[in-house]
C-alpha cells in the first residue's frame, strides 16, 4: 500500500515546547506524522522562519515562503493614509483581516511554484488567517484548525479600546467572519480548541460544524518544586499583544499594592520571547520586577514559581500556559477570561480575579496560604492531566486524519 501524504500549512515552526502557537501546530505535526508522510510548508506570519532544529524534531521536509515586507499592496497602501476616519472607511472595502493581507499575491504565487509537481491525500492548515492558502494546497481533503475564534478575540478587545480603536477591532472582527463563511465550506474538518469557542462559532456560522481538539502538553512525571513563597511568575510569548497589555495591566494596576502588603517582598520574573521595549523598561530590582524573556528549559521556571499569573483581559482558545503550569504543579491566578474553556481551571483548583483590586487580593491571599496552594495545584493537575496530556490528545486527532483519508469526505457539506 503506498503511504500518505499530506501537507501541513502553518503559520510558524511547529514545537512540543516553547510558544503557545508553536506547541498547538506541534500537536497536528505529531498527528499528521501517525497517518501519513508530511511535508510542513511554513508562512511564517506569527513567527520566524523555521531552521534546521524543526527538521530534526519531527522529521519533517520542511519548506518556507517568506511573508516580510510583502503585506498586500492594497492594505500596505491603506496602512499609510493619516486620517484615522478615511484609513479605517479604506479598511472596510478593502474587506480582508490584517493578518489575512500577509497572504498577498506574490507570496501566493511563490507557494504555488513550491508545491509545483507535488500531490497530497490531504492537506491541512494551521489558522483561520492562512485558509485562502486553500487553493494552492494540491489536496482532494482539507482541515483547518481555528485554535480559537478570532472574530470573538476581536470583538472582546474593542470593549476596552478607544471609540477609533475599537471601530478598526470590529472590522477586523466582520473580516474573520467573513473569511470563515467563504472559506469553511471547503474543509472536511474544523478544528478548535475549546468548547466556548465551538459553540460560538457555530452559532453564528450555522452551516459550519466545529470539532474540539484541546490544547495539551507532555506532562513531567513528577514536577520538581523549589518556590521561595514569593515569586510570582509570567510565562507567555510577548509578540501576542494580549499578553502585553495584560502584563502591563499587572504591573501598573495590581503589582504595586501586592508589593505594599506582602508579608515577604515579592518578586515578578516575566519568562517569554520577543520582550518589548516597553517592558523591558520595567525590569528593575527595586521594585521586584525581572524580565527573563526566554529561557532554555522552561520547566526549571515553573520549578522555582511560588505561583502563576494570567492576567489577561482580550484573546480566545484555551490557554496552554495554564495548562502548563498546571502540569508543573504551579498554583495559578487567573482572570476568568484566561481560564475560559478550561474545565479544570476553576474556583476549587485556582484563584479566579477580575479587576486590579481583586486580582490584588487573590495574589496576596495565594502568597500567603500555602497549604491551599498546595490543594489547588494538586487538583488542578489532575483535571489538567486528564484533558490535556498530549499523548492521548495526539492519538485522537490522529484517529480523525484517518478517519478523512479512509472516508474521501471533501467537504463539510459532504458529511
């Protein structure tokens, strides 16, 4: 019998460790690699260029196709008007997300040619954002994975923005949705990372039918736990501008009160790539505060963590972080937003804080119990371990790539 193939189409190097984004498209690389002989083709749109690391992690053929500096030329023209008003009245008609214009003419062409000659059982990509990739994909069965439901993330982060900012998230919002009412059709499966997220997308895209796929993670066997109760920590890749503003949001509006009445003083280490300028600024002793950005062996972070944070107020899916932190055995704060879609972060397994005063007081009353911080992150590996250990997340969505090469189902209106 001759061996699949299929093309996986991602918008960074696919990883087991590291970056939250990385790690998901790892999951599907591992699962691809069950049912089929995989060619990775990365744009890399969300990350930098895959090296010759990632060929030797999954054993993979690896090719890439350069996006920098090659945005749409309609977009990259509208980008440059001044007027707020007249750029965002230019955005509307021009009708596509900013993320959707890295996928530009030439980039679409130079995909083409590197996938001339070249023919798959199936193919697969990675986020909403590269699906008009589709058609230079030489596959009869295609899937796509949301991780999360973008235009949701958009609408979310207008609550909180300017009356101008806010008008531009809602179209990039509309723009989402308007991709996944073209484009969706066309794939057998769609994938998504949360039940939350599933359900909304469903509502409002009733033809479309959202299959889950949980976030996961290789759990260590046994975590190793060497906290001084008093180090607070933040693990998060910093070119997702979420996890700034909430960053930002902490040490602005919550850190300065935990400082004021811890009983030992506190310090906050920031663990992530790509720090920005404005955080790095931040970085200073005197008040407790140290950016890291990224580490080699993420685990010896989590091992010296007295607790973690997710104070995030925009964005979707699960978060693997939390998830992460859960299987190193670190108690968690959390805003509710951050925890959405996750079963096992809840009041019993975390402190669950919205607001500078609140989440504050969850910190502070976290630092000092650590007994209960010991009951929390116990359970919370638990029910993590249980949904989201990696092993069995990757053999079940190996089952449904079988499933769509043995079936031949083409397309969602074909089941």
């Amino acid at each position: 019998m001759t061996e699949r193939r299929a093309l996986f189409i991602a918008p960074a190097t696919p990883a087991r460790a590291g970056n939250g984004l990385a790690m998901r498209l790892g999951i599907f690389q591992d699962a691809l690699a069950e049912v089929a002989e995989v060619e990775t083709l990365v744009l890399p749109v969300s990350g930098p260029p895959p090296d010759e690391r990632f060929t030797n992690a999954f054993g993979a053929t690896t090719l890439s196709v350069s996006v920098a500096g090659r945005f749409d030329t309609q977009f990259a023209l509208l980008s440059r008007i001044a007027d707020p008003a007249e750029r965002l009245r230019q955005f509307r008609f021009y009708g596509r997300g900013s993320r959707h214009a890295a996928l530009s003419g030439p980039v679409l062409a130079e995909m083409k040619h590197a996938l001339a000659g070249r023919h798959y059982d199936l193919a697969h990509i990675g986020r909403l954002y590269l699906a008009d990739s589709l058609g230079s994909a030489p596959a009869p069965r295609l899937s796509l994975d949301l991780d999360e439901d973008d235009a949701w993330a958009w609408r979310r982060l207008a609550a909180a923005q300017t009356p101008d900012e806010a008008a531009w998230s809602a179209a990039e919002a509309e723009a989402e949705d308007r991709l996944l009412a073209r484009r969706g059709p066309a794939f057998a499966a769609l994938f998504v990372s949360g039940p939350a997220d599933a359900a909304a997308l469903a509502e409002r895209h009733p033809g479309l039918r959202f299959d889950v796929v949980a976030n996961a993670i290789a759990f260590p066997a046994a975590p190793a736990r060497r906290d001084d109760g008093a180090t607070v920590l933040f693990v998060g890749a910093f070119g997702y501008r979420p996890n700034v503003e909430g960053v930002l949001w902490f040490i602005r509006e919550v850190w300065p009160g935990v400082r004021a009445r811890a009983a030992i003083p506190p310090r906050l280490l920031l663990v992530g790539r790509d720090p920005p300028a404005e955080l790095q600024a931040l970085d200073a002793p005197t008040d407790g505060i140290e950016v890291r950005g990224p580490v080699d062996d993420i685990a010896t972070a989590y091992a010296a963590a007295t607790l973690a944070i997710a104070p995030l107020h925009a964005g979707a899916g699960t978060r693997l972080k939390l998830i992460e932190a859960a299987a190193h055995g670190v108690p968690l704060v959390t805003t509710r937003l951050a925890a959405r879609g996750l079963d096992c972060i809840d009041a019993e397994t975390a402190w669950l804080a919205d607001g500078s005063t609140p989440f504050a007081d969850a910190v502070l009353a976290a630092l000092a119990d650590p007994a209960t911080r010991r009951r929390r992150a116990e359970l919370a590996r638990q029910r993590a371990q249980a949904a989201h250990d990696r092993v069995q997340v990757v053999a079940g969505l190996a089952r449904v790539f079988a499933d769509m090469l043995q079936t031949g189902d083409a397309a969602q209106g074909h089941r």
